[in-house]
C-alpha cells in the first residue's frame, strides 16, 4: 500500500504502470488525479500551498487505504499527495487502484478520495487578487464522504 506524501511532482503514467506490473491478477486500475484550478468560489487563484502535518499524514492517508482494503477486494491502492507551492494546472494527488473487477476498483478510489478531501490533515492556501485565504471544506465533499457511513 504505497503512500507518499512529497514536493516534487510525479508522472501518473509510470505510477501506474507500476502499480499494475506488481499483480498478474489486476483486471482493473482506476486511478484520479486532482489538478490546481485557476478559480475557486469565484476567484481566480494564481497559486496554491499545502501544508500539512508530518508526524500525522502518513499515518492519516494509510489508515484511508487500509478502510478502503477492508471495504473491498483490491489488490492494492497507491496514494501520492503533493505539498509546497503549486500553480493550477499543476497535479496535487494521485489516486490509483487495482482490483480483478472494475465495481471495487472504482468504489475504493472515490472513497479514498473522499477521505482525503475531507479527513487527511492537510490545509489549502490560494492565492487570489484580494490576497491569501485559506480554503475550508465544501459541504458537498462531507456529503459524499456520508454514502460510506454504511
């Protein structure tokens, strides 16, 4: 279950390309990859920091992978998350996972993602024309995260 949290980008191709050499068995990878928009709550960003929490992160995004492997059959699941200054259009997270099946393949990488939007200890910053605000949660991304209280 390979998580990583880093400052350098990542290249989804050979990530997953990876990730699905590591088990014959792998029918299906689904895979997100989250960008930096140029606008938000109507305001252009012209950049973005995250910051986040080391002692806690990783711990925080395995423990989101190791729920998801509980939930479902997969083979495995592959989190980078990006921290640091970002410019849109620059990816900020990959979500990948393999499974035989396309159904849990896909279940376990919106739940992973889910969480992440809305557990993971992490904290957004844009740069907008008014100056740096931090950004809250959405009340969409908690609503998603209530389908997997079941």
């Amino acid at each position: 279950m390979p998580v990583r949290v880093q400052t350098a980008d990542f290249d989804l191709s050979t990530e997953v390309a990876q990730l699905r050499l590591a088990n014959p068995k792998v029918g299906a990878v689904v895979s997100f990859v989250g960008t930096v928009r140029d606008l938000n709550e109507g305001a252009e960003v012209s950049g973005m920091e995250l910051e986040h929490y080391p002692e806690m992160t990783g711990r925080a995004l395995e423990q989101i992978v190791a729920q998801a492997r509980e939930r479902w059959p997969i083979f495995d699941a592959l989190v980078i998350h990006r921290v640091g200054p970002m410019q849109p259009l620059e990816q900020i997270v990959l979500v990948a996972v393999t499974a035989r099946h396309r159904g849990e393949a896909f279940a376990a990488c919106e739940f992973i993602m889910d969480y992440l939007k809305t557990r993971a200890p992490f904290w957004k910053k844009e740069q907008t024309p008014d100056g740096a605000r931090w950004v809250d949660a959405r009340e969409s991304d908690d609503a998603a995260l209530g389908k997997w209280d079941n």
